[in-house]
C-alpha cells in the first residue's frame, strides 16, 4: 500500500511541482486549498477543527506546509502573522489532538530569516530578518520548537528558487516573461542583488528525501551554494532568445531593507540526504520555455 503525504497548500507553485514529483515515486498525494476546487480538499488554516477533520480523513504519513504568504511585498503585513505563525500552529496542535504520528513533518521557513548578513550562510547563524516576511517565518520556526518533543518536525530554510508556473509577480518569471513577450524595456528594481535562484524540481527533490530521512528536531538550509545576479541571469535570457532587453529601473521595486546576497551553505543538507541534482541558471530558464 503507498505511503500517504498530505500537502498543506498544494496549489502552489512549489505544490503543483512536489506533488507531481512525489507521484512519480509512488506516493498517493493529497492536498488542500483554501479555494474551493475538485482536485484539493478545502482547508482553512486558520481553522483547527477544519484541520483535524483533514488529518482525520486522510491519516497522513507525511505531511509538508506550503501554505504561507511568501511575496515579501505583500499588501496586508497581518496577513504574514496570521498564516505564517497562527496556521502553522493550529497544524501542529491539530496533529497533536488528533493523536496521529506522521513520521515526518517538514515545515518551510524560508533563508530571508538570515537577514542581510552576506557571505555564504550556514544553520548556526543567528537570524537577523528584516522585513514581516522574515519576522514571520522566523516566529514560525520559535513557536515549532516547542512541539519537538511531540511531533517529527524538520524546519527547512529554502533560499530562492523559480521554475515554470511561478507567478509574474516574482522577479525571474518577470524577466523571463518580458523577453518571452517580446519586450523591449523591463521594470526591475536592484540589479546587483545575489540570490541562489534555484529550480523548484531540486526543491522537490530534496523534499522528498528529507521525508524519508531519520532527522527530526533539526533545521536545515536547502540550498545549492550557487548565487546570481538579476544581470547574470538576464544575460542568460539574451542568450536564449537572441535580443538585447532595456533596462528601466523603478523605485517601487527596490526595498527599504534591500537583502544584498543569499547564498546558502548545502553543507548540513548533504549530510543528511547526500548528493542531489543542481540545475543551472541556463538549465532553469530552458525548463520555462
């Protein structure tokens, strides 16, 4: 009998791409929304008993959050708080009441909790996050902790990946949509920033194996090690579609509290789940055609 896993917010970008690889490897996936749809079971995390009749229905083996408030510029700042901290809690004390054992529990946080401390970052640097986005997800991870002792619970920081169907509202579909469309001048705010830009079937991947893993209790980068710059990677657009794109920059897009590199140690990572495939820049855009 396969092995169930119950995705929280498995409309997602990074949902739809977990699910379908966690198919492949035989496991019956199940996922929830907060929308109501044919293909997800409607949850609200911000309502236990909703919560605990899906972890009743299903008797997850598994279980992984992807339902948070992840666009760092978003309108509503309570919004953060509110899914972030408080839905993740009510998962928690739901599995808790509901007296199920999933053998894991992998909670995303997110690498914007490190802040803006440079250099190639390992698990054992304080976080220092500067925005609500950061806050949150850093309140998230405090507030988990105290169910170490109850729940098998691995806290992953994810530094930034992309891949195709991820929303226009994020940098790289941004860029790549500009070229795509045929663009000739493309709003972006700090072009110097270093991000990891990773591909979102890596995050998949290393999902997967964290699941299975015998860790518990641990928090842990996932991350490749690898950065880029916004011009590096519209270089490589240029290359792809054969023309020069201009450049406008727009103040509304560069932050108070701009994070200048996020670069990740995979040290930590490895240990526990071994080599993994690394995508490049090249090989991540290529996916998006």
């Amino acid at each position: 009998m396969n092995k169930k896993v119950l995705l929280f917010g498995a409309d997602s970008f990074t949902g739809f791409h977990l699910k379908k690889h966690l198919e492949i490897l035989n496991y019956e996936v199940f996922g929830t929304s907060v929308v109501n749809r044919s293909e997800y079971i409607y949850c609200d995390l911000l309502n236990k008993d909703n919560i605990k009749n899906v972890l009743n229905k299903i008797k997850p083996e598994y279980i992984i959050n992807l339902a948070a408030i992840s666009f760092v510029a978003h309108d509503d700042t309570l919004d953060f708080y509110k899914i972030n901290i408080l839905g993740v809690q009510n998962i928690l004390d739901a599995i808790v009441d509901t007296e199920l054992r999933p053998y894991k529990v992998i909670l995303p946080s997110s690498a914007v909790v490190y802040g803006n401390t440079g250099g190639v970052i390992g698990e054992d640097l304080l976080p220092k996050p500067v925005n609500h986005y950061g806050i949150s997800k850093y309140g998230m991870e405090l507030m988990a902790e105290n169910y170490f002792d109850k729940i098998n619970i691995i806290i992953s920081r994810p530094f930034n990946y992309t891949g195709k169907m991820q929303n226009i509202s994020f940098v790289i579909p941004k860029i790549f949509s500009a070229f795509q469309n045929g663009e000739q001048v493309v709003k972006l705010g700090n072009l110097d920033t270093v991000r990891e830009y990773n591909d979102v079937r890596m995050i998949a991947d290393i999902y997967a194996k964290l699941m299975v893993s015998d860790n518990k209790g641990e928090t842990v980068n996932i991350c490749s090690g690898r950065g880029y710059s916004l011009q590096e990677v519209i270089k490589a657009c240029e290359k792809i579609f054969n023309y020069k794109i201009g450049i406008e920059t727009d103040e509304r897009f560069i932050r108070k509290n701009e994070i200048k590199s996020l670069i990740g140690s995979p040290d930590k990572l490895k240990k526990i789940i071994g080599e993994y495939k690394v995508f490049s820049i090249d090989e991540i855009l290529g996916s998006m055609l």
